[in-house]
C-alpha cells in the first residue's frame, strides 16, 4: 500500500490537500520468458537481463502452450513417473537433476526442468513431450535463482 499527497485546486485560490490511498500492483523481481522461435530461456531481475539458457522445447506433436504462467511446485531431486516406471533422481534420469512445473492440465502438468539428453539441448530441438528441457548445469544455476510464484512467460516469438 502506497500513501500519496494529492492537491486540489478549489475556487477563489484555496487549495485542499487530501490523503490518497492506492494498492500498487505486486510486482515480482524475477521473472521467466521462454522464446519457442529462438529456444532460449532468460532470467530477468528487475526487468534485467540476468542470464540465457539454450533449451529444447515441445516437439510438433507436442507443442509447449505460449502463455502466462508462474512456477507452482519445485524439485531438487525429482523421481520420474510414466506409465509405472521409476527412475531415481540423477543424471539419468528424463527430467534431469532439477524440476520445475508451471503449467497443469488435467493430470499432466509442463515444467521446466534438466534432462538426460543434453545434445537435445544443444541443438535447441523440438522433441520434449511440451515440457522445457535445459541442461542440467543450467537448470541448477536456475532453480537456486527462482521461487515458486516466479512469473513465467513463454512466447511464440
């Protein structure tokens, strides 16, 4: 909240002074933006370039949704789950070393998040299920730098 001095004119000269109060909208320091044409990731603070990360993105048959979104859930060391099978948290593992998700539907949600593929990431591919694949050193030095609640944008251009 915001207290803020405003003064009116009145006729004959006078003028009055009045105590205004405004909420200022929340404002998050960090934030997320995703390019899907250029794949890459960059980490604003204070609407500054912070940091920019290759990424691989959601292939054809899966795209990653354009969208506003913010981080609901982060993993350090995330088991992966699919259709009974479970790999322990590491290298080896789909999603990498680090986990993020931002985005739910239905009972899938898409994340951001390392992977075991690095070359992937490299290329700046198409080939995730829509999720955003980084590379494990870089989703690390990512995933210490944001919350959950960080806003994340991604966009078409």
């Amino acid at each position: 909240m915001l207290f803020r001095l405003r003064r009116i004119a009145l006729s004959a000269g006078l003028t009055l002074l009045t105590l205004g109060l405004f909420q200022v909208p929340a404002r998050a320091e960090k934030a997320i933006e995703i390019s899907l044409k250029e794949r890459y990731l960059t980490l604003f603070d204070n609407g500054k370039v912070v940091e920019r990360f290759p990424v691989a993105i959601g292939a054809p048959e899966s795209p990653t949704p354009a969208g506003n979104y913010a981080i609901t859930r982060m993993e350090e060391a995330p088991v992966y789950h699919k259709g009974g099978k479970v790999i322990a948290p590491g290298p080896k593992n789909p999603v990498g070393v680090r986990y993020m998700a931002y985005f739910q539907i239905g009972s899938g949600e898409y994340a951001i998040h390392g992977t075991a593929w690095p070359n992937w990431v490299k290329l700046r591919s198409a080939v995730s299920l829509g999720c955003i694949r980084m590379l494990n050193k870089d989703v690390v030095k990512l995933f210490q730098q944001v919350d959950v609640g960080t806003p994340v944008v991604v966009t078409t251009n």
